[in-house]
C-alpha cells in the first residue's frame, strides 16, 4: 500500500517548503521525486546536498550522466532513467552513449564503457566490484579517487531510486518523451 503523495510548497512539512519553492524556481515546476521526497524534509536535503557534491567531483557531465543512469537501469528505476534521458539531453551528452545505457548495450566509447560496468558492477554486487572491471576502469584512465566518486554517485541514485520505488512516483510530462521500462518486469 502507497500512502506517500507529492508535496507542494503549501502541502509540504515546513523544513521542506522552502526547498521545494526552490525547486519549483530552478526547474519550473516541483519534480514528483522531490515532492515524494518532501514527506521525509532530511531525506530531500540530503539527496539535493550529495547531488550538488556529486556535481563537484572530478567526473565529467557526461561520464556523471554515465553513472546515474546506469544505476537506475539497474535498480529499474523508470522516473530516473527518464529524467537523466532529458537532463543529459540539456548537458549535451551523445544521444548514443544514452540510449547505450537505456537498452543496455555497450557504449561505442571505450573510457565511458569502462565506466558503466564498473559502475554497475557496484550496484550489482554491492561495492564488491570484479578485479576485471576495476582493472579495466583503472586502465581507461580512471583513478582509485574516481572509483570512490562512482559510489557518491551510486548513493545519490538509490535514495533516488528506492524513493520512486517505495512511492510509486508518476512520471512527470516534463519527462514523458523519455519514458522508460525495463526490459524485464520487476516485482510490484
């Protein structure tokens, strides 16, 4: 049973009202995520505050996209994957290296390829990476530092992810164009 709903700068707990005002005047409307996340003020804090960490890693717009989506496709997450299609969208990430990760095929480029299954060898195997894909990510030109900023960005997303998952989050239009399912159905 979902009783969790969207808040609004008027329907949210107090701690969180003014973060979702912010919200709606960055991006011009409030995201259902963070609207689904203003039930728990902390927990929408905190993801805003290691995404603006997150953001200032040594990892670039593109190889970040990289790492977001990938773990969403991992966790099944739809609103993620739609929202990082559309923001990668507005940070000029290749349309190719996007709909890799969206169907699960290898990224043409080596480095970013790298990145994705290391990556999601973390989510899959929960921190415990193969030798082979950290050897490979350390090869392409990836740092034991960076190895460390992959896993903020892991945490970012499954506060994210789980979040949609525990509340059912709806789409929002802004991300429809970019809707996506997973391949394989998951548990409901």
């Amino acid at each position: 049973m979902n009783n969790l709903k969207p808040r609004n700068e008027q329907t949210a707990p107090e701690p969180a009202r003014e973060v979702l005002a912010q919200a709606r005047k960055n991006f011009g409307f409030i995201p259902n995520l963070l609207g689904n996340m203003a039930n728990a003020p902390t927990l929408l804090k905190a993801y805003l505050a290691v995404g603006a960490l997150f953001d200032q890693t040594s990892l670039t717009a593109t190889e970040r996209q990289v790492v977001l989506l990938t773990v969403s496709t991992e966790n099944a997450c739809g609103y993620c994957v739609a929202a990082h299609t559309a923001i990668s969208g507005m940070q000029k990430v290749s349309s190719q290296v996007v709909n890799a990760i969206r169907d699960g095929e290898p990224i043409a480029d080596s480095k970013l390829e790298a990145l994705r299954i290391f990556t999601r060898e973390v989510v899959e195997r929960r921190g415990w990476p193969s030798a082979t894909s950290y050897e490979r990510f350390l090869d392409a030109g990836y740092t034991s530092e960076q190895a460390l900023e992959v896993v903020l960005g892991v945490g970012m997303k499954t506060l994210s992810n789980y979040t949609n998952h525990l509340a059912r989050t709806p789409l929002d239009p802004q991300f429809a164009p970019a809707a996506w399912e997973p391949a394989v159905a998951t548990k409901a």
